[in-house]
C-alpha cells in the first residue's frame, strides 16, 4: 500500500514577520552571547566570567525588545521625529546596559583596582556598538519589507488595472454600434448586395480583432489610432453615408506620439451618438492632434446640439447623458500619465468638445500594440 507524503510548500522567512523577528532576536543575542563567552574563556577566564556575559546579554534582549516596540510607532512618524527620537533611545538605552554591566562586574569583582568610570565607558563602547548594529539591522530588514510590499502592491495594482482595461477595452464597444453594424449587414445580404456586405463584414472583423488582441495597456501612435478611427467611421459611414462627415487634422510634429490604445474611439462613438443621431441632417465630427509646448493637444468635437452650456467642465457626470466613455478616458488618462495630463470638455449650443492634453512621447515603449 502506497502512502502518500504530504507535499512541503517552503515559505518566505518574512512571510510571518512576528516570528521571523523573534527568530532574529534570539539567534542574535545568542550568537553575541557565544562570541563573548568564547572570547572570554580563550583570555584563560574562569568559567565564573560568563556570568556577568550571561547578564549582560539577557539585559541586551530585553531592553531590545522594549526598543522595538518604540521603533514601531517611531516609524509611522515623520523622518526628523524618527531618526531624532531614535537615536536618543539608543544612547539611553546604552547607557543603561552598561551601567547594568559595570555594576556587575564591580560586585563580582571587588578586589579589581579598575575606577568606576572606565568600567563604565568601557561597557557603554561595547553596548553602544552592540545596540547600534541592532537598531542598524531592525530598519534596514523594516525598509526591505516595505520595499518588498510596496512592489508587491504595485504589482497587484498593475494587473489589477491591466484586467479592468482589458474588460473595458472589450466592452467598451457599444452593443448598438455591434447590433446596429450586425443588422445592416443582414439588410445588405438580404438586398443582395453582397459586395458592400462583405466590405462592412471585412471592416467589422478588423476593427474587432484589432480591439480584443492588442495588449490592453498597450501604447500607439497617434497616427495609429487615427487609422483606427478611420477604419471604424468606415463602417459608421456606411451606415450615415453624408450624414456622418469626420475630418482629421494631424500635425505631423505629433504623429509618433504615444497615447493608450483606442483612447479617442469612444469619444467619437460618443459623437454620433449624440450629435449625428439626433440630426436630420447629420454632424460634422473633428479629430484633430496639434503640439502645446511640451505636451500634445487632441480635440475631438462634433457639430451636434452640444449641452446647451458653454461653460467648462473637467468632470461631466455620467447621468447627464454622455455615456460611459467621459469616464473611462479620464480613468485611463489618470493611469497612463498621472497628474501630466488635462481631460476638459467644452458645450456650446453648436456643438461639443472634449479637449485632452498629454506629454509628448515618442519613444518605443515595451508594451506597443501591434
């Protein structure tokens, strides 16, 4: 009959930081005890001697661990107050081992000719050094582990944010333009046009692959993502046919600029929607990308009925009828460049703009879409 072992999973030493300190505090003392008692016993000391080292090193742990309880509130505080306050502890605290320790030494050996003073100056030397690598090693191993979570922090925040991308960028599409695209081409079929059913098929499968294959933090051009844009008023237009008029304005300063991946697609979408739609006689939707200093400026605005308000909103709530894509730029604006960038939009009652400034970066960056 087999038996099955049970698998050992290893841990990180620090994955229980409470043990892993009282793990360090006991080996390390222990090891300072050692070292001292073996260092005495060579010197031809009586066996006697390791009593004072025996003291002096539980002293060591004890006032250690009050240390560290103080260290613990010292590090959540400012810098200053931290290395001030710590230092001054462990002078305090030296200095009262090594009073323990002379005070030991000169009750054990009362027939030494050695002056108080120096017993203690000599003892506060030996603590000071001791007490002072403690300290040194207790922020350093405190400083790795924050490292270490902050990394890790980090790292969950990016894959946190790559997997909300990703949904977003898959869902970001809106289930009209899909069924809307879906039933003109059932409408075309059944007309037997086939040539423009194939076209508007064709046209649909590129710009679907090209939205859920593309890494989701992925970086283009802003060249690229005009394409892009191109590629889905083609199939708008077909369609609006007149009634959906897009231009595009590019500097070519600006054309290698990097922005996220169909950053502008919903703002568009978002344009017929509310300004080609609604019309008669459809709307004129403008893209255009110029240089502002050391940043790039993008305007995307229509000819629409606007919000019948021509103030300027940074933050347009998602109720007041622009829909979920206002958000989610702004969001990915945020995550992509921080506090480096500008999201405002402007109504009038010809029209509404949305005004985006980011820096301008034209360099190959490790996730570039294809």
């Amino acid at each position: 009959m087999s038996v099955s072992v049970p698998r050992i999973k290893p841990q990180p030493f620090f994955a229980d930081k409470n043990r892993a300190f009282w793990n360090l505090q006991s080996l390390g003392w222990a090891g300072a005890f050692l070292l001292r008692g073996s260092s005495t016993i060579a010197n031809g000391q009586p066996l006697s001697s390791l009593v004072p080292v025996m003291i002096s090193t539980v002293t060591g742990y004890s006032v250690t661990l009050l240390i560290a309880v103080m260290f613990r509130f010292l590090l959540k505080q400012r810098p200053i107050v931290t290395w001030g306050v710590s230092i001054v502890t462990v002078v305090a605290a030296a200095g009262l081992v090594a009073f323990i320790d002379a005070w030991v030494f000169s009750t054990q050996n009362r027939a030494s000719e050695t002056a108080g003073l120096q017993l203690f100056l000599g003892a506060f030397y030996l603590s000071m050094t001791l007490l002072g690598a403690w300290c040194s090693l207790y922020y350093a191993i405190n400083f790795y582990l924050t490292v270490e979570e902050q990394a890790d922090q980090l790292l969950r925040l990016e894959n946190q944010a790559a997997n909300a991308q990703l949904a977003m960028l898959r869902y970001q599409l809106n289930p009209h333009f899909l069924f809307n695209t879906l039933n003109s081409i059932s409408t075309l079929v059944l007309l037997k046009q086939t040539d423009r059913a194939n076209a508007m098929l064709s046209r649909l499968s590129s710009f679907l692959r090209y939205t859920l294959v593309n890494e989701p933090t992925a970086q283009v051009t802003i060249e690229q993502e005009i394409e892009t844009l191109k590629l889905y008023l083609e199939i708008e237009k077909m369609r609006f046919e007149d009634r959906l008029r897009p231009v595009f304005t590019v500097d070519p300063a600006v054309a290698r600029a990097r922005l996220p991946s169909l950053l502008l697609q919903p703002l568009v979408e978002n344009a017929i929607k509310y300004a080609v739609t609604p019309k008669e006689e459809g709307a004129e939707i403008s893209v255009s990308a110029q240089p502002a200093g050391e940043n790039v400026r993008i305007v995307v605005s229509d000819s629409g009925p606007g919000l019948n308000d021509g103030a300027m909103k940074p933050h347009i709530p998602m109720s007041e009828g622009t829909g979920v894509g206002l958000p989610n730029i702004r969001d990915r604006l945020i995550q992509a460049f921080g506090e480096r960038q500008s999201f405002e939009t402007r109504s009038t009652p010809g029209g509404f703009s949305v005004i985006i400034e980011i820096p301008l970066n034209m360099d190959e960056t490790s996730k570039v879409a294809a």
